[in-house]
C-alpha cells in the first residue's frame, strides 16, 4: 500500500484572501479597500457686515482736498471728496474755508493708496480774511488814483496822463480853486475844484459814491471825466476849456 504522504494545505496569499466567490459559477473580484475619504461640510459663510457710515471731517486751515483724500484714505482721491461734497463747496475745489465740513467716503485699498500721489497745493485752503482796503495818498497823485479806480469799475474812461494834464491848467492842482470872473461866476453857478466843475455839471454827472462836495478832489474828478466821456468820448480828449 504507498506509504502515505503528508501534503501541506497551501497557503493563501494575501492577495487571494482579498477574493470571494458567490452565487453559482460567478466569480466576484472584491478588491481591499485601500482608504476612504470622508467628506467634510464648508464652513459656514461669516456674515458681511453693514457697512460703515461715512465720516466727516472739519476743514482747518492750511487743508487741502488732497490732503484730506491722502491723509484718511479715501477712495477715489480728492476728485471723489469734491464730488461727495460738491453741494457744500460749490463749483471751485480750491474755495474750502476753514470750519467747512465734508463727508468722507469709504477709504480705499491699501494697493490705491499706496498708487495715490496728489499733490495739488493750488486746492488748499486759505482763511477766509477780507482783502485790506485799499489806501490812497492825501495828495494830487493819491486823488488821481483813487477816481481812476472808480472809474474803472464804473466804466469811465481815462488816464492818469489825461487827468493829470487837465488838472494842471484848470486849477493848478488846488481842490479850493474857484473862478469868481468867467461867464459860468457872472451867471451864478462859478467853476470849482480841481477840475472846475460847475455845480449843474456836477449835480448831473455826479458818481455815486463819491462825496456830494464838488470841492472834493475825488468826487470833482470823476464827475469831471464822467462829463468828459459823455461830451468829448474821454478826458484825454480834452486839451483845453471845456
């Protein structure tokens, strides 16, 4: 009888161990599973925030659109800060008086600020101080000058020349001269001033806000050179009585 042999039961590799049969003569390959992932929820979103309310600003003195812009971020620059505020400063940027106050927008991005490079000195803001009057000498030169300014903004022609010249030979440049011996002193209404003047002349031609004294060298002159523009188209045209 041969001797009886003692046989090894083979042994399962890990790979078959990963093997299945089911059902009648089908195979099914189930493969190890190897990991799983596992699936994780997104965060929640964080909720947007209300946005913040604009701030304002009071303009001091030696300020500027630019520099207020610069200075607390706003976006836009001061070309934005003019249009935000264009109700309150008027149609001139450069107008913003100290005590002024302006709405600032939202303030830009750190990129924008750092791209930003106003400089417009010409928008900064002065102290609002009204000019100095203007000062004239208690003289024939002083006189001169003074009615040329009203004139000017009165419309009347004239030069310092032409007044100059004039005054000279009607009254030698005396605001009290007066002529007692002509026709105008025989009829009663005597030339006066510097410019000789007499009173109906005066009272007609008589610029408003000057003095009512004919002998008053500034209200004597332009009433004169009013006249003057009226009859001869300006004093400068006048070389001699008139």
């Amino acid at each position: 009888m041969p001797a009886k042999g003692k046989h090894r039961r083979p042994k399962s590799s890990s790979l078959s161990r990963g093997l299945a049969v089911a059902g009648t003569g089908g195979a099914v390959l189930v493969l190890p599973v190897l990991g799983a992932t596992a699936a994780t929820a997104a965060p929640a979103g964080t909720a947007a925030k209300p946005a913040a309310a604009p701030k304002t600003y009071v303009v001091a003195a030696g300020d500027s659109l630019a520099k207020i812009a610069r200075e607390h971020s706003v976006s836009g620059g001061w070309k934005k800060l003019y249009e935000d505020n264009r109700s309150a400063l008027g149609d001139d940027p450069k107008l913003i008086h100290p005590g002024l106050k302006l709405t600032l927008g939202s303030p830009a991005a750190p990129a924008e600020r750092a791209d930003r490079s106003e400089r417009d000195d010409t928008l900064t803001a002065k102290p609002a101080v009204a000019p100095a009057a203007k000062s004239y000498t208690d003289d024939l030169d002083g006189w001169i000058k003074e009615s040329l300014d009203i004139m000017a903004q009165r419309g009347i022609p004239g030069t310092y020349e032409g007044i100059h010249r004039n005054v000279i030979r009607e009254s030698s440049g005396n605001p009290l001269a007066i002529n007692n011996w002509d026709s105008n002193a025989v009829a009663g209404t005597p030339s006066k001033g510097l410019l000789q003047v007499i009173a109906p002349t005066f009272d007609a031609y008589h610029v408003p806000g000057t003095s009512s004294d004919s002998f008053d060298p500034v209200a004597n002159i332009t009433a004169a050179c009013n006249y003057a523009a009226d009859r001869y188209g300006s004093i400068d045209n006048v070389n001699g009585a008139y």
